[in-house]
C-alpha cells in the first residue's frame, strides 16, 4: 500500500499538461490547452487540459480526471500502478509497505504479462550478446545493418535461439507461469518456443512498455513466414500499435510531421540517422486506431514508399481512410529498388531528408497522375479513373480542402470541373446518408443491449435521437401545499420536468467548489460556503439532482469540521462521482479571452474578472435558484387552485390564492432583484 501523504504528493506534483502532453499534442488557447482527444475519435479538438485547476476534460466524450486518472484510462494502468508510474517521472520516492503473499497473487494481469514481456526482451538480448550463435548470427546481421550498439538495446533488438524449448525453461525456471507464457504467445500449447531462430524486434506501447515481439527468419529457402508477431493479448493490439511511436511521439509534436515508413529496421535506422519523427505500419494497412495514434501528435503525414510505382498501386487504396481523418497526407516514393534503410545507407543523412522534402507529392494529385499513366488512351479506364479520383476526394471532411482537390484534379486530368463538383457532391451525399443509417443501426443496438442489462436508468441519457424521442411529461414533484406550508415530494421524475433545478443546483456548486474557501463578508468573516449554506439551510435536502446533494452535503461536512474547502479536495476525491462532477462543473469549454485587454485595451469595466466574481457569482446563483423554487411553487399551487375550482370548494380556493398571491410577490421580488422579466 502507499502512504496517504505520498498518495497527496504524487497528484500535487504531477502537472497534467506534462502527462497528458506525452500522449497527446497540446496547443495553447487561452488559459488552456486543447488538442485531439485520445479516447475517441474525433475530427474537431475537444479534449481541454487546465494546468491552472491541474484537471482534463474531453467535451466530446465526457473523459475527465486528473493526471492519475489519465494514466489509469489511457494505459489501462490500476490506481496504484498510476502512481507509480508518476511518481518515477516525477522523482517521488515511494515507501510501501511490505505486500502479503496473498495480496501479490491478486496482482493485475496486465502487469503480469508487461513483467514477463520484459524478461522475454532480455533474455532475446542477452542470447544475442553473449553467445557464440547469437553473436555470429543476429549481432552480425543487425551490425551489417549500420545498427550501433546503443541501437540496438534502446529499441530492445535480440535473438531467438534455434532450441525447441529453451526459452520457455529459462523463464519457467524463473517461475513465471507457463500459462502466462502461452497468453503472450511466447510459448506454443504444446510447450515449445514460439520464436526460434530469428532476430527480435521488441515491440513498446505510448508508454515504452513492451507489449509483443516481431520476429525475422534470416535463413533463405525456407517454407516459413519471413516475419511473425505475437498474437494479441489484453495488452497486445496490432490494429493499435505503430512501431516506434514511444520513441518518435516527441519528434512527431516538435516537426509537426509523422513519416511513416513500412518496416522495423526502415525505423532503426531512420532513428540512429537522428530522423525520430518515424513510425512504421509493420506491414499492414492503416486503421483508424493507427491514424488516430498519429493525430495526437501532428496532423500531417508522409508516408514512404519503396518499389516502383506499380507497386504502390494497391497500397494507395488503403489510404482514403487516412483522409476521411482529415490528415494531410503527402506520398514519396524512393528511387526504383531501394527502401529508406537501403537508400540512407547510399546517400547519407543530409540528402535523404532533402530527397523526402523536395519529392513528397500530396496525396489526391500523386494518385491521380499515377493511375493516369495507367489509363493513357483508354476512355474506359479513364472514366473509372475519375470516379475512383472522386471517391476519395469525397472523403475529405473539409469543404475547402475539397473544392480546392477538385480544381488541382480537374487541371490535371483535363475534365470539366463542374463535372467533378457535381460527381463529388454526390458521393460526399451518399456517404452522409450511409453515415447516418450506420449511426442509427448502432445507436438502435446499444439501446436494445442497455435495455437488456438493465443499465437505462432514471436520469441517464437515452441513446435514441432527440427528434425521435417522445416522453411523457413527468408529474410535477411538489404536492401536499397547505397554507404557509410548501413542502416538496418524491413524486416524478425532477430531471424530466420542464420546471427542474438542475441547472441553478449546478451553479451553486460550480461556486461551492471553486471559491468556497474565499470569504464572501469581511466583516463578519464569512466564507461563500457557509453564506450559501445559510441560506439554502432549509432546502438542504431538496436538490432535484441527488448527486449534486451528495457534493452538498460534503460541503457541509467540511464547513462543520473547519476544513478548507478547495477545488483540489473534490478533483482529487477518493468517491469517483464526487471528483467526475466536480471537474464537470470546474472545466467549460468557453473562457474570457485575454486580448480585449491584452490587445484592445478594452478590459471589464463593469464587473471584476470572472475567477475574482465569486461574491457576485454566489448572490446570483442564490437568488436565481430561489426565483426556480417559487416559479415551481406557483405552477403546483395554481393547479390545485384549477382542482378546487372544478370542485367547487370555496374554502380551499380562499385558502390557495392567499397562497398564491404571497408565492407571486416572492416571485416578483426576487426577480426584480435579478432584473428578470417573468412573462405570464
């Protein structure tokens, strides 16, 4: 276990725009920083870091937490492998104490298998360096390469000996669990070595944990696979993973370029030339998972390929994906017969980065005079030409990025450009609309599975479409109104009725966690939280919103026992719904923009600057959540007026419009004060 007061220090020390900038390419705007958030896929940044409350919040997918909880979403990390992690970045010593033998065999499997990952790597580099084999077959190899020394042990390069199980023995021996083993694929069910006599490429996750191996056959004439990679595991997904990525993430945010290459030694060797902005497919086509890894860092791609352009045909298809990401891509193709290893090892360092910058062609224009050498004086092909042209130039999410692929394309294959416009229009259409039905189909199958586990619940969003929703309006939660006595009830649902509170409930919050500490009367020395709380002592437990009841009710926990009140006491809460709706109610995506008074020289004149408004904030957000309750009062009250009409009770009418007529000069007064104007 790891102390409370290391636990405090670790989350106060760790800068999220440090840790999270590891992961994802920050930009500033304003007090914050924004870039692409890295739990879903999204075109348009709204993943929000604030160094200043030391908290992210993506506004697409709802994510958010402090620099722990980063680390737990993003690498699957446990609270305690978290803190670890920050800590050994960060220079924290940890005292733990001394886990039970019971308590270590509940270790996370994920951390079993980085464990025995890890072991595998030295052990391949091991009986690469100090064996006679090893030495005259891989080091050779990887040395004939060009690869230094230091090389080859940062990018975990090694040899699988050609013994059955030798390997699997050694780590056995060892005791790591053969069934661990035969998860990661480095032993076979039959209880041999999966890789045997091959060089190994370790394989590292964002992190620079290895996750997987590649491993290369050096024999010729063998009827075996020439590479082989590990299968996948909880911790191994190849449609996931770039090679290189944890050492080139840093290379790719400072040029604001990814190249991305084919195979691991083109990666190597592209690295020791001190080109670290590469990355390589390992072969495959691109996923979306991949491109999505690459949009972190930089928007923009250069992809490298070797062979004759014939050869890269097939390729280019794969690629439309990385437009529909809105990438920018440009395509260079190397010289016939050389490879970017083959061809930096020819010319050196300083032409092969002039080579890939003077010969990098976009994308749409070198895949449209590729295939118009192809279809030369054939009509046919050149019709099919351009619609495959059209295709992919419609899946370009940006208007203008179209329009102008349009032109360039109409100049090049000497086509009327209204034709294009038209013929791209259409598709663009086709694909919304096969968009559309495919969200559909998947928003209708998630509700059907929510259904049947039970997980639709009273307040939660219904994932159906707004338009094609029809609920009925919940009966209004007061009743039992006497005279001079308004009392709330339990009945309906307050988060579906047109009168709720929630929004003036989450205000207050919003305040109590931000600037409860800060005093609102000097006078009297009163703090905001407990003026607040003053006055809202007799509607404690009448929140329409029982979560922000629970935030409440920590509030006054915290003002009865003397503690401060800070927004870091509920963003760093240990009750996982206390610290996701106080980061929720502390991060907007909108912010006072600076350069009025930066640049205009106009700043706020008629009030102080908002994160100094906390007086004013706490009068009005009282205020506007009492005018709420007193609307809601007189709509109940007014219904039951109607009931005792129709009843023709004379007493309870007189009764009713006394109390309505005092709730509507509440009404009045409390409206005034906020300058509202209550239509009737």
């Amino acid at each position: 276990m790891i102390p409370a007061n290391t636990v405090q220090e670790i989350i106060d020390t760790a800068k999220v725009e440090d840790v999270v900038g590891d992961y994802v390419n920050l930009k500033r705007r304003g007090v914050n920083l924004i870039g692409n958030c890295p739990f879903h896929n999204e075109k348009t940044p709204s993943f929000t870091v604030s160094p200043t409350k030391n908290i992210y919040k993506c506004f697409g997918c709802g994510k958010a937490g402090n620099s722990v909880q980063f680390m737990m979403d993003h690498e699957q990390y446990s609270f305690p492998e978290a803190l670890k992690y920050l800590a050994k970045k960060y220079g924290i010593e940890i005292a733990e104490v001394e886990k039970s033998p019971e308590q270590r065999q509940e270790a996370q499997l994920h951390d079993s298998l980085y464990i025995i990952n890890e072991y595998a790597r030295d052990y391949y580099q091991e009986q690469m360096l100090e064996t006679d084999t090893g030495k005259s077959v891989a080091l050779h190899y990887f040395k004939e390469r060009g690869f230094r020394e230091e090389t080859i042990k940062k990018f975990g390069l090694g040899f699988a000996p050609e013994k059955k199980d030798n390997f699997t023995l050694n780590a056995v021996n060892k005791g790591y669990k053969a069934d661990l083993l035969k998860k990661l694929g480095l032993t076979t069910n039959y209880g041999s070595d999966f890789f045997r006599n091959r060089v190994m490429f370790a394989i590292h996750n964002l992190s620079g944990k290895v996750i997987g191996f590649g491993g290369r056959i050096l024999q010729k004439n063998v009827k075996a696979p020439k590479y082989i990679n590990s299968p996948e595991t909880e911790i191994y997904n190849k449609s996931r993973v770039l090679y290189g990525s944890y050492f080139a993430k840093k290379g790719i945010r400072k040029l604001d370029e990814c190249i991305m290459v084919e195979g691991y030694t083109d990666v190597i060797s592209l690295h020791q030339a001190g080109i670290d902005n590469v990355v390589a497919s390992s072969g495959t086509s691109l996923t979306v998972d991949q491109i999505q890894l690459v949009k972190r860092f930089s928007q923009n791609m250069k992809i490298l390929y070797d062979g004759d352009a014939a050869g890269v045909k097939a390729a280019l298809r794969g690629l439309d994906l990385v437009l529909e990401q809105d990438m920018n891509v440009r395509v260079v193709l190397l010289p016939e017969g050389e490879d970017p290893d083959s061809y930096l090892q020819k010319v050196g360092t300083t032409a092969f980065r002039e080579y890939i910058t003077d010969n990098a062609k976009d994308f749409i224009l070198f895949k449209t005079q590729l295939l118009l050498e192809e279809a030369a004086g054939d009509p046919i092909k050149k019709a099919e030409l351009i619609q495959d042209i059209v295709s992919s130039i419609a899946k370009i999410p940006d208007p203008i990025k179209r329009s102008l692929y349009v032109k360039e394309c109409s100049n090049v294959m000497g086509v009327d450009e209204n034709l294009l416009i038209a013929e791209s229009n259409k598709t663009v259409s086709q694909n919304e609309e096969k968009k559309k039905q495919e969200r559909a189909n998947r928003i209708r199958r998630e509700a059907q599975l929510a259904k049947r586990k039970g997980q639709i619940a009273r307040g939660e969003a219904v994932p159906f479409p707004s338009e094609e929703s029809n609920f009925p309006e919940s009966e209004t939660p007061y009743a039992n109104i006497e005279q001079g006595n308004l009392a709330p009830s339990n009945q309906g649902s307050s988060q579906e009725s047109k009168s709720s509170n929630e929004f003036q409930e989450k205000d207050i919050i919003r305040i109590l966690i931000s600037s409860g500490n800060r005093i609102f009367d000097k006078e009297e020395n009163q703090t905001i939280a407990q003026f607040l709380l003053m006055n809202l002592e007799e509607v404690l437990s009448d929140f329409d919103n029982k979560k922000y009841e629970i935030i409440l009710n920590e509030v006054v926990r915290l003002v009865k026992d003397k503690k401060e009140i800070t927004p870091g006491h509920f963003t760093n809460h240990q009750n996982a719904e206390i610290q996701q709706i106080a980061i929720d109610v502390l991060h907007s995506p909108f912010e006072y923009s600076p350069n009025w008074e930066e640049i205009h020289n106009m700043p706020l004149r008629n009030q102080t600057m908002p994160e100094e408004n906390f007086a004013n904030d706490g009068m009005q957000a009282l205020q506007r959540f009492k005018l709420k309750k007193v609307i809601k009062m007189c709509e109940l009250n007014q219904g039951r007026i109607q009931t005792a009409m129709n009843e023709k009770d004379e007493d309870q009418i007189m009764k009713l419009l006394k109390v309505q007529k005092h709730l509507l000069e509440m009404r009045n007064v409390i409206a005034k004060s906020l300058n509202t104007v209550i239509i009737k």
